[in-house]
C-alpha cells in the first residue's frame, strides 16, 4: 500500500507531462485556422513541439514501476502545479510570435485565460494573428470545465486513480456525482460542456458570426471567460448574437449536474434546487431594477435598456465578462449594484467563478438560524439546503471560505493601492481577479484593459486569478509550511 502521508513526486511529474502532451494536442488545434488565414504557423508549431516534447520525456523518464494511487498532497500539488505549469508553456506562442513579446505580460495573458478570468493586457486585439486568438480562446475552453477534470476522465489510461484531483479543484462545495465512478462523472460532465459549445456555435455562425467568430465566442461564454475577438467585445455584434450568447452565459452558471439531469429528464431535481431559484432571482431582481434606473436616467428605448442590462448582470454574476455597455458611466448607484454582483459569482459546479450562490444562501440562512438560536437557546435548529440538513462543519467552511476571501481582496485592494493605483481601481482589479470576472472598475473598468499595470502588479494580479480559479484552499494549503512536513 502507498504511503499516503508523503508526496509521490514521480506520480506528480507523470501527471503533468501528460497533462503538457495534451495542451500540445490543443495548441496544434489552431493551425487549421493559420493556414485558412494565411498566417505564419511556425510559432505555435514550434511551442507545441517544445510543450510535448518536454511531455513526453516526463512521461518515458518514469517507468510504470512509479504508478501508485493518487494521494490527498499529491492531489492537491498536481492541481496547483498545473495551472502554472501550463499557463507559462501556454505563453510560448504569445512570446514566439511576437503577439506578446514580453513573456511577464504573456504569462498574465495566458493564466487569464486558462482560469478563465478575461483580464486582458492586449490593446488593440483585432491586430493579433486569428490563430493565436483562437488559441487564447482555447485556454479559456480547457480551463471553463477544469483541465483536471479532463485528466480525472482518463486518467484509467495512466493507471492512477484521480478522485483526489477532482476534491483538490473542488474543494468545500462539490458538484454531485452523477455516477459512483468518478471518472464516469468527469466525462457526463465533459460531454455536456462539449454539447453545449457546438449547440452554441451553430446558433452564433447562424447569424452575423464567421466560423471563426463563433467558436472563439462560444469557448469563451461556455468557460465563462470573457475573451473576444474583437476591441469592442460583444457591443460590436447586434442582438441576436448577444440574446444567443446571453442564454449560454446563463446555461454556463449553472450547476452542470443539474443540466445533466434536466437532459435525462430528472425535472424534480433541477426545479427544486434551491441554489438555482435564488440564482434566476437574482438576475431577475438586479436586472429589472437596473433597467427600470437605466430608463429614469438615460431614456433610450426598454429593448435597449432591457437587453444591456440583462446582458451586464448575466455576464457579471456568472463571471463571464462580455461587455455590451459601459456600466461604469450608469447613475452610481446603479453601476456599485454591479460592483456588489461582483462577490456573488455563479452556481457551485459551474464554470462560474465568485463566491457562488450557494455559500451566499448557507451563509444567510445560517444567519437567520442564530438569531432564532438566540431567542431558543435550547431548541436544535439546523441549517437545510433542498430539504436536507446541512452539517456543521460545512457550514464553518463556508464561513471560512467567506472570511478567507474578503481577507485576500482586502489585502490585494491595500497592495494594489501601495503601488500607486487609485481605490476603485485597486478594489476593481482586486476583485475582477480573485472573483474571475475581468473587468471591475476604476482603470478596470469594461472599456478598458490592464496593460497600465507595472509588472508587479501583473504577478500580485495573477497569483489573485489563480487563488480565485482553484477556490482559494488548493494554493493557500500547498504554499503553508504544515503541507510539507512529514
């Protein structure tokens, strides 16, 4: 039997060098388009060969004799190694191509995108060769439904067993097991994810899109990541590419659990969760709140005024980041309802970064359950969630969670801010990357990108996405002293 209290580095290293082999088969994925564009491809061939190569010598440089179960440290160290791992070999193309010289902003690019957070250093992205565009797109793709979870559907191949991947990406709050293999879970869940992305990019290329077009957008709604291929994102299309990609957007933040029982016709279950009523309440509320504002202050039309509005609060609250309207320029007390959207993110098991829903309804109904504690000391009174009560420790994780994030935007608010930014924006950044989201306020704001930050900003705002993508436990666990004693 493995020990289970030490690190297998062999199984870390074996992981990852099939985890490079793959990001190699996803960059040679774009030349199809360098070709039909007439656009140098030597680049991105040159990066795949130096990301699977390095692969594939991992992966021969350990013998099968090396293969063991997955424990819980390794488990964790796979998923925190890989994120960075892929987003610096992910940047080559960037660097190669001269697309984004600087291998700072590149990294910052490209780890943006793989946990799917959409801040972008690129001023003018209509310049970027289409092949590479499409490949920054692609990062968002693998990174929406978690390259980990990927892993976990195949990693029977590799004779190591990936339930502790799929705790450490995951942690606290769990999406369902549709199946008591979870690697019969991880390819349920890959399946619709793929589903989902060709049904859309149909719908787009339908209408105004290219093919290009549609599956650059598709990628990035479906991860909920924000990237477009154009200056002006999704304001440059007109309205029934945004309403398809607003209902994608909306698909996306929900528990992907749920869209698998709806498809096997489990309406019960997907009607009576909890977390997803409050979750169409929410954009409900915010939406005809906001546009009835929108109508009082800025008479324009309530298609227009409606259409903004559910576009901004659906691509906020599911961290998405597509813009159609400069929210930033609203009354005050309209664009700071979309500041506070900011700390709510969308459904637990989504590709939605945030908080999520679920932790704001635990963490109000155990709120409400200590006052009526308060007033029946005596009397046990538990928390529910669809009926069921939820345990105790479940609920001091959630407040942990809670506590931990407000502690790491307040913290990455005061750096910012001690290397000069001003509050909004330092607030907006803090919160745009921890959460996932993109674009914030201030100098963050939807019109605007993060190119003005020195380079330490661009790292402090990096490590943010990554703490935010992994849910904050898997890097903060890995980089304390007690992960790395015996």
């Amino acid at each position: 039997m493995p020990n289970r209290n030490i690190i297998h580095f062999s199984i870390v290293m074996k992981v990852l060098s099939f985890l490079l082999m793959i990001e190699a088969i996803f960059m040679l994925s774009s030349l199809p388009f360098a070709w039909y564009y007439a656009e140098n491809s030597w680049p991105m061939i040159y990066a795949a060969a130096i990301t699977g190569s390095i692969g594939i010598i991992g992966w021969y440089a350990i013998g099968k004799k090396d293969r063991d179960s997955i424990g819980k440290r390794d488990g964790y160290l796979i998923v925190a190694l890989t994120w960075v791992v892929i987003s610096i070999f992910g940047s080559l193309p960037f660097v190669f191509s001269g697309a984004i010289p600087d291998f700072t902003n590149a990294f910052f690019e490209t780890i943006s995108g793989f946990t799917t957070t959409g801040a972008t250093i690129l001023t003018d992205i209509e310049i970027v060769p289409r092949h590479m565009l499409y490949w920054r797109a692609m990062t968002h793709w693998i990174g929406g439904m978690g390259i980990i979870v990927l892993t976990v559907a195949i990693l029977p191949f590799l004779g190591i067993g990936g339930l502790q991947l799929m705790i450490a990406e995951m942690p606290g709050i769990t999406p369902d097991k549709l199946h008591p293999r979870i690697t019969s879970t991880a390819k349920r869940l890959w399946g619709i994810y793929v589903i989902f992305t060709a049904a859309e990019v149909i719908l787009l290329w339908i209408g105004e899109m290219d093919f290009f077009e549609s599956v650059c957008h598709s990628f990035a709604t479906m991860a909920t990541g924000g990237f477009s291929t154009k200056n002006a994102s999704i304001a440059a299309y007109g309205i029934y590419s945004q309403y398809v990609i607003i209902v994608f957007m909306l698909l996306a933040g929900i528990n992907f659990t749920l869209h698998y029982f709806f498809l096997h016709r489990s309406f019960r279950k997907v009607f009576s969760n909890e977390e997803l009523r409050l979750y169409f309440w929410i954009i409900l509320a915010v939406t005809v709140f906001i546009t009835v504002g929108l109508l009082v202050s800025e008479p324009s039309g309530l298609e227009i005024a409606f259409r903004d509005t559910l576009f901004t609060v659906t691509s906020i609250i599911t961290t998405t980041g597509f813009v159609t309207a400069n929210y930033y320029l609203w009354p005050s007390y309209l664009w700071i309802l979309i500041f506070a959207l900011m700390f709510i993110g969308g459904s637990a098991g989504s590709t939605g970064g945030g908080v999520k829903v679920i932790r704001h309804l635990l963490l109000l109904r155990n709120s409400w359950q200590e006052i009526k504690r308060s007033i029946h000391p005596q009397a046990i009174i538990t928390v529910k969630y669809n009926g069921k009560s939820v345990s105790q420790q479940l609920i001091f994780n959630v407040m942990a969670f809670f506590l931990v994030y407000v502690l790491l935007f307040s913290a990455g608010t005061i750096l910012l801010s001690l290397l000069g930014n001003d509050f909004e924006t330092s607030i907006g950044a803090s919160i745009a990357t921890l959460g996932n989201i993109g674009p914030g306020i201030g100098h963050v704001g939807p019109v605007d990108n993060y190119a003005f930050f020195g380079n330490i900003e661009k790292w402090l705002l990096s490590f943010l996405m990554l703490l935010g993508r992994l849910e904050l436990f898997t890097i903060l666990i890995v980089i304390s002293p007690v992960f790395w004693r015996r």
